[in-house]
C-alpha cells in the first residue's frame, strides 16, 4: 500500500478526498436549487479522478501497459463508485447509498477515460 502512496500521491490523495466527501454530512447551500446538483458533482469527481490516475500513470511509465491501465484507471475507480454508495447505505447515518449515484459516477469514469485517451493519442 506505501508503494501506491509514494508512486501516485495525487490520485491517491483524490480518491481520500472523495471517501471523505462521500461519507460526511452535506450542508445545504444555494447550489442545492440545481437540478441533480448531486449527480453533476459525483460525475465531475469521478471524470476528475480518472483523469489524475490516467495522467499519474502516464508521467511516470514510459512504456503504457493497457491492461493494467484499464485495471487501476477504469475499473477500479468504477469500483470505488459501487463502494462509496454500498458504504453510504450501510455505514452512515447521515447519507444514503443511491444507485443512480453509482451510474453518474460510472459515467464520470467513462469520460474521464475518454478525454485521457485522447491526451495520450495527441502526445
């Protein structure tokens, strides 16, 4: 696990901060009178993500090995989407686990993906 800290601190420290923000309470706020104000945060968050994972891996390998690529910068933050709604569900009192939550976060990923793997192509 260190190794994962010492070789990719940004996309770790990114997915600390969307643990944590996942399982505190919301406050409420003017951006609340946003329709699906939730879904658009959890599909940024998640776009966010996997660009920082794609961008940390490429900075740091000089050969790309798509497999692991795919596993570590596509699956497993899809993954972590399903987790954090299971956790809110399960282990919070202050948040609920949504479904179309998990499906935002999904689609984040997915674009995420698509916007790093054109990065790559262009370089």
């Amino acid at each position: 696990m260190l190794y994962y800290f010492k070789k990719y601190p940004q996309s770790v420290a990114v997915i600390i901060v969307i643990w944590v923000l996942c399982m505190i309470p919301v406050p409420e706020t003017p951006l609340n009178e946003i329709n699906f104000i939730d879904k658009w945060t959890h599909f940024a968050m998640y776009g966010a993500l996997t660009l920082v994972i794609w961008h940390e891996y490429r900075k740091r390998h000089t050969m790309t090995n798509w497999c692991r690529l795919i596993f570590g910068g596509v699956l497993c933050p899809i993954v972590m989407g399903v987790l954090v709604e299971v956790a809110q569900a399960y282990l919070t009192t202050c948040r609920s686990g949504d479904w179309f939550d998990a499906v935002c976060n999904t689609l984040g990923v997915l674009l995420g993906t698509g916007i790093a793997k054109l990065m790559i192509v262009r370089r």
